[in-house]
C-alpha cells in the first residue's frame, strides 16, 4: 500500500501468491545484496518464497514438489 498521496500509480507492484512465489510486475531493477544488477529479461517476474527454488532468485516452481504454504496476507 502507498502511504503518499500522489495519485501516481506504483513504478512495479508485488503480489504474494498463496503457497507460491512473488509477482513483481512493472518498471523495477533487481540487484544482489552487493548491488550488482540481475537482468530480469521481462517486466514481469515471479520471485522464490520457498528457498528451493535452482533459479533463485526466480521461482522454477518447486514450492509445489515441497509442499511450501505461505499465505497472501501481511502478518505481524
């Protein structure tokens, strides 16, 4: 959610899929924690939750071969 009042939409949007990877759509840049930037190739991405995925850090699907369960909305 954006908390400024611009009625600008979001550069990218983020969407947590239940049991499965993030969505990142939009005009975005991916970097490693050394800021080294990660070609995305697409403007859309799904990004690894589970930690299993052999793409990391894009989703190859193996959330569903190790049964990942992970919910949609904010907790805490």
């Amino acid at each position: 959610m954006r908390t400024d009042d611009t009625s600008e939409p979001a550069a990218a949007t983020i969407t947590p899929y239940e049991d499965g990877p993030l969505l990142v759509r939009g005009d975005f840049d991916l970097v490693t924690p050394d800021g080294e930037r990660i070609d995305a190739r697409r403007g859309t991405v799904a990004l690894c939750r589970c930690g299993k995925s052999t793409l990391k850090p894009f989703c190859d699907g193996t959330h569903k071969a190790v049964n990942f369960r992970a919910g949609t909305a904010r907790e805490g």
